[in-house]
C-alpha cells in the first residue's frame, strides 16, 4: 500500500466515524429545540442584544457575548455539515461560504471561521440560552448538557480535527504525529495544513486554487486543477496536477506537474533556467550564475542542484515548452524575447523590441559586431500579431527566393514593432495586454525558441468627469485600498500624495495598473513572498482589504489578513511561527517606481525586525497627503527598539 492509499484508507475510516458519532452534536441542538428555543430565535435576540450594546455595554461586554454566540453558532454549524454529509447531499456545499447558510444571516462569515474547537462546543451554550432568553429555569438541565459534554469530550479524540472540518476539510493525526489531510468536497479552494515539525504528511488539494503549507518532514502534496500554491520544505514529493501552479521551495523536492505550466522558487529566488556548459554521464549541464540545472534527455529528468541544501527533481519536464518557466538553451541555440512596454492614452502607439540573443554565437565574433551573428544563408522570420521580420542573411537557395512573405527585414538582431490605438476622452482603467510572438519560417540548421513575450501597458490619462474634484478623494471606504506600511528609519510612515506622482500600481487586484497614492522610500511595505515572482503585481500579493483569505473571502484590513501567518494564535508574528514568519518579506521601494526590483526585497530577519503586534487600534488619523492611516500597531526590531508603527494605510 503506498502512502497516498493508505492516507486516503485512513481518511476514509475518520470520515465513517464522524457520521458515526454525528448524534452526539445533533442531540445538544434538539434540546434546545425542544423547550422551544430555535436556533434562529436565539440569534435574533442576540443580534438584538449586540444592537444595543452602543452606549449601554462595555467593549469588553460586548465580546463576551459576541465569543459565547459564536459558539453556538459554530454548533449549529458543524450540526447543518454532518446533515449534509449523512443525506447524501451535494459536497459542494460543504465549503466555507456555506457555513452560515441556514442562519439568520447577521452573523457574517469571518466570525464564523476559524469554526468548532476540538470540543463541538461547550457549557457556555446552556449560559447564552439564559442570558439571552432569561429562562433561567433552564440551568437545572445544565447536568444533562455536563453529560454530554463529557461524553463528547471522550470521543473527540477519534474524530477527524474539528477546527479543520469546519473548513471543508476531513484532516486526521495519527497516532505518530502523520498528519492526513483531503477536502470534502472536490471543488474545494482554501488553504491546506500539515503538521508543522518533522511527521510525513500527505495532504490532498480540490480542483481549485489551493494553498499548501506542510513541515519539515517527508511530506507528499497533491494539487488538482486550480492555480495551487505549495510552501514546501526538505523532502517533499509535490504533485501540482494541472492549472498554473507556484513553488515555494526551502530546500530538496520532487516536483510532478501535468500541464507544465507554472513557478517554481528556490530559497525565494526565481528559478530561469541557463545556458549548455557540457555533457556528463548522460546528463546535460546549464549554468545561470551560481544556479545548475542537469537534465537527463532518456528520462526527460530535470535536477536543480542547490549543494548543501539538496537537489530539486522535476519530471517529465518538457524542455521544448520551458515547462514551469525554466529555459534551458543548448549550445547555438537562439534565444528570441519581447520587451515590455508602456504609454499615455493619448500617445496612441508603443514600441517593443524584439531581440535574439546567444552569448555563444556573440564570442565567436570580431568586436561583437551584431552583423556577424547571421552566417550566410542562416535566417529567422519571426511573426508578432501578422507583422513579419526577416533576420538573418537568406541566400538563393532558400525558400525565400521562391516568393515567401515577410514585412520587414532586420538590419541585426532586433528590431522594433509598434502597437497602436485610438485615444478616447474617457476616464478609465489601465489596460494591460500581452504581445506573443511565434517563429514562421527558419533555416534547417538554426535552434531557437522564444523566451519571454511583451507585456504592454496603455495608462490612462484622461481628467476625471468633475474638474473641481480635489484631494483627499470621497471614494467609498471598501474601494481604497490597504496595505501594511512598516516604518523602517524611526520617523513615522510617510506618503506621496496621488496627485502629485505618476506611480501605476494593480492595488485593488482588478488586472490593471492605477495612478496611485505611495509610500516613502524609508519606509516599507509588507508583503507575502510565496506569491511573488521577483515582481509585486497587485494588492493580493500584499497584506490589505484585497488579500483573499484561507476561506475564499477578502480580509477586511490587513491586520487581519496578517493574523493568518500567526501560526501559534499568540497575537505576534515572531520566529515561532515557523511558517509565517518566513513567509513575509519587507519591500523597500527605494527608487519610487511601483515595480518591485530583487535588490528592493528584504526578509524580516534581515531587518532586525523580531516581531509584529497584531493587536492593533482603529485611528481615524488622516495625513497631509489625504492618506487614512486606518489601523495601528507596533512593531519589535531586535535592537529594542519599539517606536517604528506599522499601519493599515488607506491610499
């Protein structure tokens, strides 16, 4: 039996005695159906109750009694799962966007997350039943619920984690620290945990896209066919399945990927590929500075070799694609890439370079004079959207002197193609597009490939409809946008104002590129490294109000994003949280351009920072530049030093 089979057969055997043992929740809930207190009169008096609370409760008050109806809450929850479950119904409702479905509505999801304890729950109910409804006849049951209770408690230790249950996801313990985990439904997309020491995981994905955070054991990750994400450490085996998958790699793997597509990083470096240095023992050696890269043709075998820190093993690689983004160019072969691009609206035209490029080709040269890198009779027609370019010397036995069309021939190796549009007076997001290129005709004895397409960007530049508009703007709260801003030199956070920069930043994640409000170049912005290819793109890839949280909804600021990398629940972000604390990372955009450079990223123990309080304060502070500073907190550097702040920054 491999692991995988046995993971699923123990899976399978939790999954039997959770319905199993699914009378013991069920039993709490009839009772209090039974004198007459339904779950939904409950929640409306509560709801009554926390209406009040303003003027007439403490806030200390008020989350008690918020605390204690969750509780029931999260019962009536796991109760409405296990019905599911046991009638056969559809899976794909057992997810956590369904977890408040049959509720009153006025409890949202995020208070219902992270769902029942390992306890489905407590005493406390039978102490809200009274202090909501006032019945306090009802305490003379209190030994019966105690029964219960006790006999839950006894049992909870077979059944599968309740906290993750309440997620959508059937995950189990065994009795050596293994940890097995599967979502109940194949559709799932959420956040996937193994154990976090040295036990050998084996953690199942859905179909959508997955976030996979295991230990530091022989763990095996199997994704599905949404965009995963798979935080890994020494020794796992990682099958991503289809979908554009990411790799966050700390140390030795072994990478299966159907569709080829996809990132894969090393130690937080992006892998690229290299260059053919030679052959040994059947293997093929590339070099790209201090990174190697030995692929076997026979087994189709891909090995990064990271020395000390153990190999990283991709099979099946499909070198012909550049499967996960590695290019590996063989001795003449030529490399063909698209630049980016970007304009004003108004300019309606850019321009991309198209350039080949072989370093091997150049050093055979005089002076590295391009109109060498073509022999004669050598040529390349690249096509970039029906404009054809000729590179090279075609000689008179070639094709081309038989009629072939091409549009433009190239003096050298590279040459200029332009895109246009038509301006518009019309105020509107950035437009992003991409500029493909494909290889139409080349002579038989050239190898190239094409290494990198053109991302253009068109800014908008036209006036906002009301010319009296002045900053700070009036736009509704929920479309600013918020990041964590850490002060890095002492002198609290500092801004630019929206107006008086042309910084382009994707903050709100909607695929295009705003003029936006900034930070100073002292200070930084705290971001999520194992979403980051070298390059911050948009505001999920920081910590904000457009952060997508574990359970598919968005954070409400970015405090509470944050308090998801808090691995042991004890409100700070340290060196404990084993995961979390290496998953972060500070951007010091130091140059002001909104584009994040490998020179600019910096992980927190690199900045003395030891710790981050997620204890923050709400502030209604607005700066000089019309920037909301919207929640407060402090941040630890190893020095002591305790005066830098970290904000939730409205820009």
């Amino acid at each position: 039996m491999t692991r995988e089979e046995k993971a699923n057969y123990e899976l399978d055997r939790a999954y039997e005695r959770l319905l199993a043992n699914s009378h013991l929740a069920r039993e709490l809930i009839e009772l209090l159906i039974q004198k007459g207190l339904k779950a939904d009169e409950i929640f409306k008096k509560a709801k009554l109750e926390i209406g009040k609370a303003t003027g007439t409760m403490s806030e200390e008050a008020q989350d008690k009694l918020e605390e204690k109806i969750n509780k029931i809450g999260k019962a009536v929850i796991l109760v409405d799962i296990i019905d599911q479950l046991d009638s056969g119904q559809s899976l794909g409702r057992v997810t956590v966007g369904a977890l408040a479905d049959g509720l009153t509505g006025f409890l949202s999801a995020k208070k219902l997350i992270p769902g029942v304890g390992q306890v489905l729950f407590t005493i406390d109910v039978i102490n809200l039943v009274s202090e909501l409804t006032g019945h306090d006849a009802l305490i003379d049951i209190k030994g019966w619920f105690q029964k219960k209770y006790d006999e839950i408690k006894n049992t909870s230790s077979e059944l599968p984690d309740l906290d993750a249950l309440s997620k959508g996801i059937l995950k189990i313990t065994m009795p050596n620290g293994d940890v097995y985990s599967r979502p109940l439904a194949e559709s799932f997309s959420g956040t996937i945990k193994g154990g976090q020491n040295s036990s050998n995981d084996v953690l199942f994905g859905g179909s959508g896209d997955d976030y996979f955070i295991s230990g530091r054991g022989n763990d095996i990750l199997i994704g599905g066919d949404g965009n995963d994400t798979f935080v890994s450490y020494d020794g796992h085996e990682i099958d991503g399945g289809n979908g554009f998958d990411t790799y966050m790699l700390n140390g030795s793997a072994t990478i299966k990927d159907s569709d080829g597509k996809g990132r894969v990083f090393l130690n937080s470096k992006l892998m690229k590929g290299g260059k053919f240095s030679y052959s040994k023992n059947g293997e093929d050696l590339y070099f790209n500075g201090s990174d190697i890269y030995s692929y076997n043709k026979s087994t189709k075998t891909l090995t990064i070799l990271t020395g000390s820190a153990g190999n990283v093993t991709i099979e099946n690689f499909n070198k012909d694609k550049n499967d996960l983004g590695i290019v590996l160019l063989d001795k003449d072969e030529i490399a063909i890439e698209v630049s980016d691009s970007s304009a004003k609206e108004k300019e309606e035209s850019m321009e991309f370079t198209i350039t080949l490029k072989n370093d091997d080709r150049d050093d055979k040269t005089f002076l590295k004079d391009k109109s060498f890198f073509f022999e004669d009779g050598e040529y390349i027609i690249v096509n970039v959207n029906d404009k054809k370019y000729l590179f090279g010397k075609p000689g008179k036995d070639t094709h081309l002197a038989k009629g072939y069309h091409y549009d433009e021939k190239v003096d050298g190796i590279s040459a200029t193609y332009t895109y246009k549009w038509k301006d518009d007076e019309k105020e509107e997001d950035d437009e992003k597009f991409e500029v493909i290129a494909k290889i139409d005709s080349m002579s038989e004895n050239l190898k190239a490939k094409f290494t990198k397409n053109g991302i253009g960007t068109i800014q908008d530049d036209d006036e906002d409809d009301n010319p009296n508009d002045t900053f700070p703007d009036t736009t509704p709260a929920l479309t600013k946008t918020s990041p964590i801003v850490i002060d890095l030199n002492g002198d609290g956070i500092k801004t630019i104002s929206r107006k008086n920069n042309k910084i382009y930043f994707d903050l709100d994640n909607n695929k295009f590129a705003e003029n936006t409000a900034w930070i100073d170049k002292n200070d930084g912005i705290l971001i999520n490294k194992t979403l980051i290819a070298n390059s911050a793109t948009n505001g999920s890839e920081l910590f904000g109000n457009h952060t997508l949280l574990s359970n598919g909804n968005l954070a409400a600021n970015g405090f509470e994003a944050l308090k998801e990398f808090d691995n042991n629940s004890d409100g700070v972000i340290n060196e404990l949280d084993l995961l979390g604390y290496e998953s972060l990372a500070i951007w010091q955009d130091t140059n002001g351009d909104a584009k994040l450079s490998e020179n600019e990223i910096k992980s927190l123990k690199e900045l003395g920072i030891k710790e981050i309080n997620l204890d923050y304060e709400n502030s209604d502070f607005i700066d000089e530049n019309g920037n909301e500073h919207r929640q407060t907190s402090n941040v630890l550097f190893e020095n002591g030093n305790k005066t830098s702040i970290s904000y939730d920054l409205q820009i």
